[in-house]
C-alpha cells in the first residue's frame, strides 16, 4: 500500500491538468474604445464686477432729447453712473426712454462706470460693449442687455421682431469621410476653426456628425469640398454630392 500512495498522487495531478486544459479560457471583456467628440470654443466669461464692495456712487440718467418714435437712434442722454450694478442703471435708463430694458442673469450685478453729459443712445451701446462686454439688442419692444451680440445686423428700432442667429438655424449633419481622410482629423478641424460656441463634432465609424449653426456647417463644407484637407491632390468630386451629406436636420 505505501508503494501506491506516490502512484495516485501521480494520477490526481494529471487528471487535473487534464481537465484544465480542456476547460475554455477565460473571456475578457470586451470594452469599446471611447468615441472622439469634441467642441467649439466656449464663450468668454462674463465680465466681472468692478469692485463690488465699493459702495454706489452718483446716479443719473436723463433723457436730453427724446426719440421721436420707437427708433432710439436719434435718443440721446446724460448719464452719470459711479460704481453702479447694472441691473440698477437698467432701471434708470427704462424710466428716461420709457422703454423696458431687460438684463441677461450674469450681467445683473456687473459694475459700470460712466461720466457723460451728452451722448446718443448707439454711441452708449458701443461704449458699454467696449468697455465691459455688455451686449444692446433691441427687440421684442424692449432693450435687451445680453453677454454676447445676437446679430450682427444692428436696428435700433424697438419694435424689431427677435433677431435670428447670425450664423442661420441650429442643425445637424452627417458628412461620410474620404477614405484618405480619418474623420477624427475633420471633426477636430472643425471644432478648431469653424464651430460656434454650441457647435460639436461626433465620429461614428466613417462618418462625422456636425452640430452647429448653418454659417458653420457650411464653411465646413466648403472646405472638405475644395479639398483642403488634401493639399497635394485635386479636390474630391464626391465631396459635395448628394451622397456626401446623408441627412440634415433642423431645430
């Protein structure tokens, strides 16, 4: 019996390894790798405030000679304004044109510092825009104090219906890559060069989809059509075919 004990402890571990070799190995999970997106540049911060623990200085707003319509072109003003909020000088101007001004959230506590005994109403604008980032558009019957310009196209008529975005509609396109072109190297392109604050570029597998407004989308166009991407050889004729752009929509 002693002899066989060796002998069984032989066998044992060769069935194991027997079995183990037969058993499949194990699996390791699959994980996707992640996809690229990016974005446009985000939009400046607000400004900030001048000193706000300063205490309020002098404020006075007064009308020097009164539009002679809605058009606030021609209105202009005496303005006086030490330290002040802007959602304070909001209410002053409004009670000296007699016009609703309204103003964006981040501007309300924003400091302005202005000494004026004369001055027209664009030339007001332009000075706040300059001197503090403070946007005027004028829509919707009332002055609308904004972080960033909606349009390009300035009207100082107050009964001017709300602008569009400069750069068109919001939409959404889907754009398939050349074979020469990975479209990570497009997507990061155009987040780089052509998108709008709420622009984004998203690759799934050969095609890139491009959210921005339509000025965006079409520059971007533009530029894969005129091969810009590929310097050395001739523009692809496919680039801007009906096949190139598979779906557009809006919103």
């Amino acid at each position: 019996m002693k002899r066989e004990t060796p002998l069984l402890f032989v066998a044992a571990a060769l069935l194991t390894g027997c079995t183990a070799a037969l058993q499949p190995p194990l699996s390791v999970p699959w994980t996707p790798s992640p996809a690229f997106t990016c974005s446009g540049n985000p939009r400046p911060p607000p400004p900030r405030e001048i000193d706000s623990a300063a205490p309020m200085g002098r404020m006075e707003v007064r009308l020097l000679s009164g539009p002679p319509s809605r058009d606030l072109e021609k209105a202009r003003l005496r303005v006086v304004a030490e330290n002040v909020p802007l959602g304070v000088f909001a209410g002053a101007l409004s009670e000296a044109l007699g016009v609703g001004v309204i103003v964006s959230a981040p501007l309300v506590n924003v400091r302005i510092g202005l000494a004026v005994p004369d001055i027209d109403f664009p030339s007001l604008s332009r000075v706040l825009s300059r001197a503090q980032s403070v946007y005027t558009e004028i829509y919707e019957g009332a002055i609308h104090f904004e972080p960033e310009p909606r349009n390009r196209s300035r009207t100082w008529n107050v009964d001017t219906p709300i602008p569009e975005h400069e750069g068109g509609l919001f939409e959404t396109r889907l754009f398939r890559m050349p074979d020469s072109l990975p479209p990570d190297h497009f997507a990061s392109f155009f987040c780089t060069a052509f998108a709008s604050p709420r622009g984004r570029a998203i690759v799934v597998g050969k095609h890139v989809v491009l959210q921005d407004y339509k000025g965006p989308l079409e520059r971007a166009d533009q530029a894969l059509s005129e091969g810009a991407f590929e310097p050395s050889s001739p523009p692809p004729a496919a680039a801007r075919s009906p096949e190139n752009q598979v779906e557009t929509t809006r919103k």
